[in-house]
C-alpha cells in the first residue's frame, strides 16, 4: 500500500492510560473500498486503537491521518463531520427511544429533511425489519435487531469510514453469520470499513488486509489469505497469554 491509495493511516502510535501505553509505536493504513480488520484477543489493544482514532483518547505520539485531515487536531465531532463513523461494541442504541429516533440521532450533522430521509429509505432497504419496527422502542428488540440498528445509525452520518468495534458481541451465531453478510454489503456498496473482531473465522472470510495487534504492537500484516496461515494469528487466539490478558479501561 502506498500513501496516495490510503484513506486512514497511523503512524508510530503510542497511547497510554496514566504512564503505562496501551498502544506501542502501532502504524496501519486503510485502503479505499477495501474491508481492513484489526485482529486480537481481550487486551490486545484494540479498544484503545478505536478510541485513538475518534479522538476520545488522545495519543501521546506518533500521527492519525484521514483523506489528509490530521485527525489528532480534530475533536471527536469534527472528526464524525469529517467521515469517520463508529460502530460502537455492545451496540448501544438508545433503549427508550424509537427505531426512527435512533436513526435520526446518526444524521444529527445533517440539516437537510430530503438529505435524511433518502439515508434513512437506504438504510431500511439494507434492513427491512428496520422499516417494520420503525415505531417500535428500541429497548424492547432483540439483540440481532439492534446489532441491525447500531449499524444503520452509523450510516446515517454517510460515512467515508466506518470502524466496527466487535460486532459480532453477544449475538446469536445466526445473528453473527447475518451481520458479518451485512458488513460486505455496506463495503460493496463503496464504504471502506475498519472491523475490529475476535471471531477470527468471520472476519477473514469477509476481510480483504488485516493487522494482528497483541499486546498494544502489530505482530503481524497482510493479506487474509496471508493471515489464515500466519503464526502470530494462533498465537494472539489461543495462547494461555491471550487469553488472560486485560486491556486497560477505556
């Protein structure tokens, strides 16, 4: 990958909590239309690499570049004004308010009536129960519902990227199988995606590059095919390391 193809690049990224970095000297770039995954057990980092990237915890060193926008002079609104949405871990919908409600909230950048509504007819035609329970409290759907409404809230900003932190959380395994369909759809449709997983299998069936973070350093990069074979990528899952590992909170 070059620097002209590259919509998200990190550069030598080190990002603490007090004095102790989450992040060690972590460089990745996202291509254009392309699905880029982040790979990693508990602790690995990856939170605090989501967090880095939207502003809510600021690097101590090292750049975060988007379209050529230097992101860590961006406050986190500005840097969603700038393209960049995200789909929050454990969904997070707004539990007393409606579906419609909750997709409103996604396009809040957006003063346009016509403008929200044709990304609101977008996303219904992506998520048809979405449509059907549009009046409904989103508190009272199932989980895979909301997974469905976390996502559509995310592209009602119309986002140029769109980071997915671990989506396939607490779902069903037909659920998991039913998200990660949707996620190749929204970047079928031209949205670059940035999918943070621990559920290797799915992530690179659907994947096109991906770094293994462990322990706040990339271990390893490259192709999926590349991945699939890749050492470090049992490693960061089924070692004993891994697996007792804790990231700092976030």
């Amino acid at each position: 990958m070059t620097g002209t193809d590259t919509t998200l690049s990190l550069k030598n990224i080190y990002t603490a909590y007090d004095k102790a970095d989450v992040l060690v000297d972590v460089s990745l770039d996202a291509v254009p239309g392309k699905i880029t995954c982040i790979l990693g057990s508990n602790g690995s980092g990856k939170t605090t690499l989501i967090r880095s990237i939207l502003g809510l915890t600021k690097p101590r060193a090292g750049s975060i570049f988007f379209n050529n926008v230097d992101l860590l002079k961006l406050p986190t609104h500005l840097i969603n004004k700038a393209g960049v949405a995200c789909i929050p871990e454990g969904r997070k919908v707004f539990p007393k308010m409606t579906v419609d409600e909750n997709l409103l909230v996604g396009a809040y950048q957006e003063r346009d009536a016509k403008v929200i509504r044709k990304r609101q007819d977008q996303v219904f035609d992506i998520f048809p129960r979405l449509k059907e329970r549009s009046k409904q409290i989103s508190g009272t759907m199932s989980g895979g519902e909301q997974a469905m409404l976390s996502i559509g809230r995310g592209l009602m900003s119309a986002p140029k990227l769109l980071l997915i932190d671990e989506p396939s959380l607490g779902l069903s395994p037909r659920f998991v199988k039913e998200t990660f369909s949707v996620i190749k759809r929204i970047n079928e449709i031209g949205i670059t995606v940035l999918l943070v997983e621990q559920n290797v299998h799915q992530t690179l069936a659907v994947a096109h590059y991906g770094y293994v973070l462990r322990q706040g350093r990339v271990v390893a990069a490259g192709s999926t095919h590349d991945l699939r074979n890749n050492e470090e990528v049992k490693q960061a899952y089924f070692s004993s390391s891994a697996t007792h590992e804790t990231e700092s909170p976030a």
